[in-house]
C-alpha cells in the first residue's frame, strides 16, 4: 500500500509525455519466442510487474532469456520443460496465456496467483485445455497441469463472453499442437476483440497460418513459430490519463510515437475525447489532445475497449452534462469488479455514479476530497488521479499497485505537471 496525495494541477497541463512499450504486445511477443525453437529478441518492451511475471513463467518452463532494460533476447531451445512452479500474481496474460503453453511442457505445472486472482475467471480456458488432451486439477488459482510433453489440439467450443483472453491464450500456443487447433466461440459477444486482432496479426508476424474468416471462429495450423525482433509500441492504454490531464485541465498533452495503424484498442480514446469536446491530432510527432474550455459527458458503447472504462468514467464524472458508458458487463470479472469499484468511488467524493446491466451512468456533481481506493487495479488508481487534478485533497490508497503496467507512474505524473515530461 503506497498512499499518495495526488496533485492537483494549478493551470492547464502542457507536456510531451513518453510512454513505455504496451503490455499486451511484449506478452505476447514473449511467449510466441518461447514457443520458437529459435527463440527471438524484444525491442522498446514493457518492463512492469505483469511483464516481469510471464518472464519469470517462462524461465521458470525453462526458456533461456536475458532482459537488460527493455530490451529481452530469448535464445534456442528445445522447447518447454517441467516440473514448475508459475507465479501469476494479478495478471491476466500470465494466468490464461501460459496455461495453453505450459501443456506442451512434461511434468506438474502449478500455477498460483494474489487473492484477487483466485477469484478471477479461468475454468473458460482450463475446460478447452482438458477437452484438447490436457490433465489439469482445478478451476481457478491455484491449479496444477499435469503437462505429458505435447497436446493433441483440434476444435473446442468455449464461452468467451467474460474475456477476449480466453480466445488469445488459446490461439498463441495452437500452432505447436499436433493438430493444430480451432476456437469456436459460443454464447454472447466476445469483448475486447482488437485484442484477438492484435493477436491474429502477431501470429501471422511469426509465419503461423490462421483463418479468421468466419465468425466467432479462429483455426490456427499446426506448424513452427518463426524466429524473428518484435519492436514494441507505446502502451495507448497507458497513455490515455495523460491525454486525459489535457481533457479536464483545458491543456495540450503529446505522446510520441502513436502508431498511424495498431490494433491496440487504446487507440479509440481520440474519438472519445473528440465527443468530450477536446481537439485531437495526429501528426509524426505523435498524438495531441487539447482540452476544452468545458467538458461534455458521453454515450459510448465500450465493449470492445473495456480497458478505457476507468479513464472515461473519470471523464465523465468531471464532464458538465451526462454520461453512459455501455457493453462492459464483462468489467465485473477483471482485477476488481470495475463497475462497482468505480461507482462506489465517485459516489465517494460527492459524485453520481450508478451501475446499470451493463455499465454506468454518471451525472455531474460537484466533487469533494477524500480516499479514492485503488482496489489492486492500476487502472483504478490512475482514474484516482485525473480526478486529483481538479478535486483538491483526493487521496489514492495504493498508488504502488500501477507499476502492474507501469512502474514510475507518480515520477511520470509529476514530470507532465511540471512541464518536464519531453
């Protein structure tokens, strides 16, 4: 726990503010090296905790890899071996991406993780794995895989409903399969899908064949994973308080090296703050985004964007007129119950937040000071702060817990309030 006074910002925000490289490329760039027999380099990768943690996984499954900053060389192997012991702490990636791994490994896996993530939903990809061959005990954290050294693969039938994760874990490892294998998702819209794109395309990268032609089905060929440098891009997810300081102080803020094309769902908070009212940019130099004199609320469907839903809900409960945030149903499973956490904490500071089936809605009100908890979530606690920058004494309890995605956060916070942030 790491209580931390967030500063309030005394005139409009005006910085250029460097992001480190997206979580969900490195991890995924990592165990598709892993899943190579010739192992491959990372370039610009995200050092944090949940990066950390699928590093330790997979040295832990014996790959040979050296990190030196964010830079990550995985070297030849003969691929991943066993008995282990794999730590996944609050991370996503780690607990539902390594699993389909791991069955190509020999001997018992055991994977744990924090508190939170024994509640987390994983019984989606533990199923498919037992219906493609694998022996596993248990159906959430802790859990042990009893891996026999390869894995039939073919076709599984899974629910997606709770996390596009489920559907990703399963096609990363696919290849290596015997059969290779096919995902059929049933049941109601799979959220997050440019997370399944960004992980079709980075398959595709690494010379795998998949047909995504048909809906709500993804088949991967069996075959290698290509050798091959995985440069990074800036984390858009990450990037979104600093774009949003600009939003709720009338302010300007860059973040270099925006791709002009990605399949990172962040990419979609310029059309949002475009409908808040603020001017956004693009240009080589990266994305801008200038605040408005007053700040619009917003009816937005984020289904495919989930990640954002803390951002905008700060937004929004700073905004002069009303806000639904929609299609997040699924945010009630993730690191907290989103919806309830981010209710109970603009309520908190005087504000008017209320769940409905499938998201929230939030009406202006005038905030005051007080605690905003973080709930383990990095993203909770970044909402904390752009909070912070216009309602004066809002303390968040644990700031320590955003070095999940992003470690330096408050040093970063503070360089963008003070201008030095270039």
């Amino acid at each position: 726990m790491n209580q931390w006074q967030a500063p309030v910002a005394t005139s409009a925000v005006r910085a250029t503010v460097p992001v480190p490289g997206s979580k969900s490329i490195t991890n995924r760039a990592l165990l598709l090296a892993a899943l190579s027999d010739g192992g491959g380099t990372l370039t610009g990768a995200l050092r944090s905790r949940d990066t950390d943690l699928m590093i330790a996984a997979l040295r832990a499954l014996g790959v040979p890899m050296t990190a030196d900053g964010d830079g990550v060389t995985v070297r030849p192997h003969h691929g991943l071996t066993g008995p282990a012991d794999v730590a996944c702490g609050l991370a996503g990636t780690v607990m539902r991406f390594v699993p389909p791994a791991a069955a190509l490994a020999d001997g018992e896996i055991r994977f744990d993780g924090d508190p939170r993530a024994r509640q987390r939903p994983m019984s989606t990809v533990l199923d498919a794995l037992r219906a493609l061959g694998a022996t596993i005990d248990g159906d959430t954290l802790p859990f042990t895989l009893h891996g026999k050294g390869g894995l039939p693969g073919g076709a599984v039938t899974i629910d997606a409903s709770a996390s596009s994760q489920f559907v990703s874990g399963l096609l990363l490892a696919g290849a290596r399969y015997d059969a290779g294998l096919t995902v059929h998702h049933e049941g109601k819209p799979v959220p997050s899908l440019p997370h399944i794109e960004m992980t079709v395309r980075m398959l595709r990268e690494a010379g795998v064949t998949v047909d995504d032609g048909e809906p709500n089905t993804w088949r991967v060929e069996p075959g290698p994973v290509a050798t091959r440098t995985w440069q990074i891009e800036p984390d858009l997810s990450n990037a979104t308080p600093f774009l949003a300081a600009a939003a709720v102080t009338g302010g300007t803020v860059t973040i270099p090296g925006w791709p002009a094309v990605t399949a990172q769902p962040g990419d979609t908070i310029g059309d949002i703050l475009e409908e808040m009212g603020c001017v956004v940019t693009g240009t080589a130099a990266g994305l801008t985004a200038t605040g408005p004199a007053r700040l619009s609320g917003v009816d937005v469907d984020l289904h495919d964007v989930g990640e954002l839903t803390p951002t905008v809900a700060a937004l929004a409960a700073l905004a002069e007129s009303p806000s639904v945030l929609r299609g997040i149903a699924h945010l009630r499973g993730h690191e907290t119950d989103r919806l309830a956490a981010l209710a109970a904490e603009i309520n908190g500071l005087g504000g008017d937040a209320r769940e409905t089936g499938d998201g929230l809605a939030i009406r202006p009100a005038r905030l005051r000071g007080g605690t905003w908890h973080a709930y383990a979530d990095h993203r909770m606690a970044t909402a904390g702060a752009i909070v912070g920058l216009v309602v004066r004494d809002v303390e968040v309890d644990d700031i320590a817990t955003t070095a999940k995605t992003m470690p330096g956060f408050p040093a970063m916070w503070q360089a963008m309030l003070d201008g030095r942030a270039q």
